[in-house]
C-alpha cells in the first residue's frame, strides 16, 4: 500500500532527493547519500516508493454437476 503510516523514513523515497544509481541518492540539503538514510527533513513522496508486490491469489476451480 502506499499510503500507508508506518513506512519507515528513507532517503529512497523523499521528496528532496533524487536517485542517481549504485545505491545513492542526491539530497537537496546533504548531497550525496544512502538509499536508505534518512534526516529530520524527510518529505515522504508516494510517486518515488515501490511498494512491495502483494501476495498472488491461489486459483480456486470448482467442480459442479
């Protein structure tokens, strides 16, 4: 989900920061980063996330007479 609460800060996903590869992000207020830093000024930006995928459906057939 998305919109979720309880997602833990992470620079990956800020709004102040964008990805430039091998695991780092460049921040508008600290340059260079980790993905997974994260600071007080965290803006969450539900575009940058990629949730995690959710659980197939098992395929149910059922048999009639």
């Amino acid at each position: 989900m998305l919109f979720r609460k309880d997602i833990p800060p992470a620079c990956a996903y800020c709004g102040k920061g964008n990805s430039i590869g091998d695991g780092e992000v460049l921040c508008r207020r600290h340059g260079i980063v980790r993905l997974w830093d994260s600071c007080r000024v965290f803006r969450y930006d539900p575009y940058r996330r990629i949730p995690e995928n959710e659980p197939r459906l098992k395929r149910v057939i059922i048999e009639t007479n």
